[in-house]
C-alpha cells in the first residue's frame, strides 16, 4: 500500500494526495512515509475497568477506560507517545502486575498490543524512533519492549523515581516494564524535541514525581496530550484529584498549567476519558 508512485504524485497535487488519503482513512488503509506535515494518530493498547474514586476522588461507582497510545509522524522521525499495557495482560494480567491486578480489570486482546498496532498501519516497529513516556506506570510502558530500537525520552526526575527503591514502591512501579536497556533521553522540564516547536514535553509533575505531557503542533493548532497529569475533562473542569496522587500540589499547579493552555487555545486530550475518546478519530483516521 505505501507506494514510491503517491509520493511524488504528491509533490504535484497535493488535492489528490488529500483526497486519496481520506479515501484510504475509510477504508482502515496504512500510514505512508512522511512528507512534509506532523501528524497525529490515536490508538488504544487496552480498556480498564477501575472503581471511579481512582479518577476522581470521592466518587463512587465504577469506570471503563481507554489505554491510548499516540503516534506522532514527523519529517525527523517516528514518535509514540506512551505504550499502552504489557502483551502478557492480554492472557495473565494478574500474573504480570501482581499486587496492582485487583484494582483493575483489564480488557486487552491479541492484537491490540503497540506492535500489532503499528504493523497494522505498515509501519514496523523497529522503525520507531522515540517513545516519549508520559510517566513511568505500567498502562504506559507496558509495550516499551515492543519498539526495541526507539530512544526512551522521559523526565529525569521520573527516570531516577525509577530506580529508587522507596520511590518506585510508592509509585507502583515495575523495572520490568522500562528498565529494558533502550537508550534513554532523561530531559528537565520543557524540551523541544526536533528543535522546530512542533513536539515539545511539558511538565506536568504531581501524578508521578516526573509526569510528563506533551504538546504537538498541528496544522490546525496546538495539542496537548495530557495523559494521567489529567484523567478525565470533568478532573480538569472540576480541579478534582484522583484517590491516589504522589504530590497533591505539584497535581494541582499542572491542572491549572493545562487550563491555561486550553484558554490559550490548545486542545486537550485526557489520559484516560471514555467519553472524551468516543470524539477522537482513530488511527487509521488521523487527528486534525
Ligand atoms: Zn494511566
């Protein structure tokens, strides 16, 4: 499907490259090499289910969620943001997070893993080049493995919360999951990944100590991927906390950072909002 011959249809026409490339979006057809534009895809790599008091404190009842991955294509390179969950939740999720297990039920099948995902677009993994991880938790560098040759980019501080004993018990994290010998970029607050603005990390610590969300700049404006610095838009409307918070007032400085974004105009798009994901067009569709 990814074919030398639209590609430099492309650089004459770039109507019909559009037209053909919404025709291809229908029909569930494959990501080709980039040419020039960012552009966003949105998966998931598996649904939870979880009490809602984990998203929003207080609350009762209980809540399905989307895992979502992002990939970012852009001229430089191929970016996921975040990996979803680990393939073996696929068929032991007990076995694979241990203690953590009872608090989710995990909806995952053969397939939906980051590797399968990419693959289904035409892209290989191998070809990955970057994983941004938002944070360190196993929803979010449960497919890490997956994409062997991509140079980890991540906090510092979230880096070395990761191989401190104590912190990587308070936190819940698992070595297993990150510690994996990728080459690992530790960066320190906002850092603009290829230099042009269009993919830069924005801090937004408190969930973990070195959370990381993501700003990527869209033809047709700026989008922040929040991931868990902001579950859910009423967490964000409401400045409501999830139950479990590693600082609750660094938490609460980077809701008010998104707000600020959002009224500057960037969309924001929640780490975990079932509601807020049934609007968001799924690769193949790509996000405008
Ligand atoms: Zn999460």
């Amino acid at each position: 499907m990814i074919d030398q011959q639209w590609r430099k249809k492309l650089e004459n026409n770039q109507g019909w490259w559009e037209r053909l490339e919404q025709q291809n979006a229908a029909s569930g057809a494959r990501v080709t090499r980039n040419t020039g534009e960012i552009r966003l895809y949105a998966f998931t790599c598996g649904w939870m289910t979880a009490d809602l008091k984990m998203m929003l404190g207080r609350a009762h009842g209980k809540i399905r969620f989307p895992v979502p991955c992002y990939l970012i294509d852009h001229p430089k390179g191929r970016i996921l943001f975040d990996t979803g969950l680990h393939p073996d939740c696929q068929h032991d999720p007990e076995t694979r997070l241990g203690g953590i297990a009872k608090h989710f039920h995990v909806h995952y099948r053969r397939g939906e893993e980051v590797e399968a995902r990419l693959m289904q677009l035409g892209i290989e993994p191998k070809d990955i080049d970057f994983v941004i991880n938002s944070h360190l938790h196993f929803d979010h560098t449960g497919g890490n493995l997956l994409v062997p040759n991509a140079r980890i980019v991540i906090q510092r501080r979230e880096w070395e919360a990761g191989r401190m004993p104590e912190l990587i018990h308070a936190n819940a994290y698992d070595k297993r999951d990150y510690d994996l010998g990728h080459l690992v970029m530790q960066v320190e607050g906002a850092h603009d990944l290829f230099g042009d603005g269009t993919i830069v990390t924005i801090p937004t610590f408190g969930h973990t100590p070195g959370h990381q969300s993501l700003k990527v700049k869209l033809g047709t404006g700026d989008v922040i991927l929040a991931a868990d610095a902001c579950y859910l838009r009423q967490s964000l409307e409401e400045l409501h906390l999830p139950k479990l918070v590693f600082d609750r007032a660094q938490m609460l400085d980077s809701m008010l950072l998104l707000r600020r974004l959002q009224a500057a105009g960037a969309r924001i798009f929640y780490g975990h909002d079932p509601e807020f994901w049934k609007q968001v067009p799924q690769a193949p569709l790509m996000i405008r």
